[in-house]
C-alpha cells in the first residue's frame, strides 16, 4: 500500500487544483473500490500485491482531499476539532480491521482474510453515497471564478445561509484578495517555491517533519510489528496477540476522539510538546525494560514493557490527529495541495522504510533497537521547540502573516479595508472564545 501511496500522490496536486476536493474525493474513491474488488478475488499473491498497490494509490488520493476538504469549508472556530476528528477516525479503520481479523482467525477457509478484505469496501461505499451532500471547497469556488457558488458555501455553513451576513462578506473578501495576491505573485505555484522565501522553507522543515515524526516516533513498531514485540517480552500466543491489539486500538480509538476536542484549548505548539516528551520518556522506560527482561526473563519486567505500549500510545496519540489539520493552517491556498503532498510524501516515505526496515532491525538488535527511536525523538523535541508556530483559532488567511511577515497581513488588510480586516479579526476572535468556554 505505501508503495502505491507513493505513486498516487504524483498526481494529487493537479487533482486537487485542477478537479477540486470534492471530485478528486470521489475518483479517489472509485480507485479504492477496484483495489477493494481485486484484493478479494484475488487467486496468488502477486494479484492480491497489485491489488493492495491500487488500494494504496486510491486511498492517499482520499487522505489528500478530504481534511483540506473540511479546513476550506469550516469556520475558523471549528476548523481544527473537525480536521483533528477526521484524522482521528483513522482508528476507527484500525480498530474494526483489528477486532474483525480477530473474529475470522479461526474461519477453516480462505475468507477468512477475504471477509476483511471485503469489508473495507462497505465503508468506501457508504463515503461515496454521501459525499454528493457534501460543498465543494469555496477557496477552490473563488480560484476558478465561480464567486456565487463560494459566496453560497460560506453563507450556508457559517452564517445560516445569509450570504449578506457581515462575517461572510468579510470571509468571502479576505478568501478573494488573499488569492488574488497570490496570482499576482506568480501565474502558478511550483514545488520549488517551497526554497525560495524564508517563510516557505520554515514551512517545508515542519511538513517534512510532520511526516517523518508520524510515523519514526515508534509507533510504526507497534502498528505493524506488534508480534515481534511481543514475542520478545515471552507473549507468543497467537489470540492473546490479537487480543492485545484490539485493546491497543481501541484505547487509541478513544484517547484520539477524547483529544480532538482540546485542540483548540490547549493549542498545537503545547500538544506537540507534550506528546513528543511523553513519547520520549516512555520510549526511554520501555527500552530500559526490554533490556531488564532480556536479561533476567523475570516475567514483571515483561508486564511492564507491556503497560508502556500502552503510555506511549496515550501520548502519542496527542499529537496524532494534528497531522492534518495543523498541516492545512499552515500554507496558503496556492502551496496547500503541494504541501500537504510533501508532508504525505515524507510520512508514507517513512512508513514504506520502516516496512522493510524496522522487522530486519529488531530481529537483529533485540532491545537495542529501541535506542534509535529514543535519539530520534530527542531530536523531535528539539525541531518541535524551535520551529513549531501556534495557529489556534487564526483564519487559514491569517497564519500567512506567521511565516511571511505583517507586511503580507498589510496587503491584505488594505485591499479588504483596514477597519472591516480588524472588525472581521475581532469577530472571529470572539466565536473563538465563546467556542472555548462552551
């Protein structure tokens, strides 16, 4: 899957730019299906391997679209929990694939890991028979000259559906003069506009970032090779494996829901602090105890490296479904489908890596090789710390100013009108807190 993750997203940018977030979320999609189709009927392992490759390519076309989807039509004061819930639900994948491989272990036929192959397809089914309820992004409405659908986006979803609602007129000039802006700098964006300001290369360090630390915390470990670590603290059996799994995803099916709703409260520079310090000093103690148990077997040292996964996967999962939407807040409309795509291209690099990796590795090292994932996340800490900027509760138009300096802010205010850019400001600053204390 990461392999075909890797190749589709060559083609996400234009998707996104060119078709929209809502149509590149259907064919998207579609791709999905016919990867769900093959790996289900699939009669050797090569089709089954092509099929999980078509499966890859359809779902990073969907993990693409959909979060900028919900930033570009969400209120700035609800932009985050709805992104943040998005990712989330990633593990809610996680835990029906971990509790329905669970219940068809023992099925005396080949479905029973045709059963979970179908059933992926229920969920893809029932994304493409709501999506055409869904808007289309009113950025993209405003990009492509289509004012009056943008105009209609806005008012039905942040003011009722008064497109003469102050805040939406507000909204929908900040969106036109921001883009406008943008054009007048340049005709088309290009990846290497990531190098060429200082603003741009602060943000390609935390999108790059973003991707590798997602997946080279330590968590890739527990995801993909949670029987290797398990054997190594003396639990072989089979079903107490599965069981243990299970429990895993469904503590990060809750801890990630429970956290999405504090996003806004405790803002993203703190919560990335806090997780990746949680990470590092859990990850410190788990290797501590693995080397205890490999040393003595005393079977306590084992129950502790055991209850260890399960605090590093409480911190971890802080930080985790902020790997959209802090990505969305940080780049302008004419960067955000590229960047969003480098942040995936770091993130499944990663994760295609540790496949290949990360089992040859333990196998090897044992214990020792959690000393890797303890320097690393040192060194997340530190890139964390110096380089990760708060964005909570700013219009995606306002962070701009962040990274490019109150000289781009000034542009913009001037073009909407000074005194309607700060009443606008206000406004929005006031949603926000009245969102916070609810």
């Amino acid at each position: 899957m990461s392999a075909g993750a890797l190749a589709g997203l060559l083609f996400i940018p234009y998707m996104l730019d060119h078709f929209g977030r809502k149509t590149t979320l259907v064919i998207g999609s579609c791709i999905m299906l016919v990867g769900v189709a093959l790996q289900t009927a699939s009669q050797n392992f090569g089709m089954f391997v092509g099929a999980r490759f078509i499966l890859g390519f359809g779902d990073i076309v969907v993990n693409c679209s959909a979060p900028l989807l919900i930033a570009e039509i969400a209120p700035a004061q609800d932009r985050a929990l709805l992104v943040t819930i998005q990712a989330a639900n990633y593990q809610s994948g996680a835990f029906i694939a971990a509790w329905v491989t669970y219940g068809t272990l023992k099925i005396p036929s080949n479905w029973a890991w045709r059963a979970p192959s179908l059933i992926q397809g229920v969920f893809t089914i029932w994304m493409l028979g709501v999506v055409w309820g869904m808007p289309e992004s009113p950025r993209y409405y405003i990009s492509k000259d289509k004012s009056e659908k943008a105009m209609h986006v806005l008012a039905k979803y942040h003011a009722d559906g008064k497109e003469h609602d102050e805040v939406v007129q507000l909204e929908y000039a900040e969106i036109s003069t921001a883009l406008a802006l943008e054009k007048q700098q340049k005709k088309s964006s290009s990846f290497l506009d990531f190098l060429k300001t200082k603003g741009n290369r602060h943000r390609l360090v935390i999108l790059i970032s973003v991707g590798l630390f997602s997946q080279w915390s330590g968590n890739g470990l527990i995801s993909y090779y949670l029987n290797l670590i398990l054997d190594s603290i003396g639990i072989t059996d089979p079903n107490q494996q599965l069981l243990i799994n299970g429990g895993i995803t469904t503590f990060s099916l809750v801890t990630n829901l429970f956290f999405s709703f504090f996003v806004d409260k405790w803002g993203r520079r703190p919560i990335y602090m806090i997780s990746t310090v949680g990470t590092l000093v859990s990850w410190v103690i788990w290797a501590i105890l693995a080397e205890r148990y490999t040393a003595t077997k005393i079977l306590a040292y084992g129950k502790g490296n055991l209850a260890f996964i399960f605090i590093y996967t409480l911190f971890y999962n802080f930080k985790s479904g902020l790997v959209a939407s802090y990505t969305t807040e940080i780049l302008p409309y004419s960067l955000r489908a590229k960047g969003f795509t480098i942040m995936e291209y770091a993130l499944y690099g990663a994760l295609f890596f540790n496949q290949y990796v990360n089992p040859v590795a333990l196998n090897a090292l044992h214990w020792k090789y959690y000393i890797f994932y303890c320097t690393f996340l040192g060194f997340e800490v530190v890139i964390v710390y110096f380089f990760y900027v708060e964005t909570k509760y700013l219009p995606l138009e306002e962070v701009t100013k962040i990274f490019d300096g109150e000289d781009v802010a000034a542009k913009t205010n001037e073009s909407l009108g000074g005194e309607k850019a700060i009443t606008a400001s206000v406004h929005v600053e006031e949603l926000s807190g009245a969102a916070s204390k609810a």
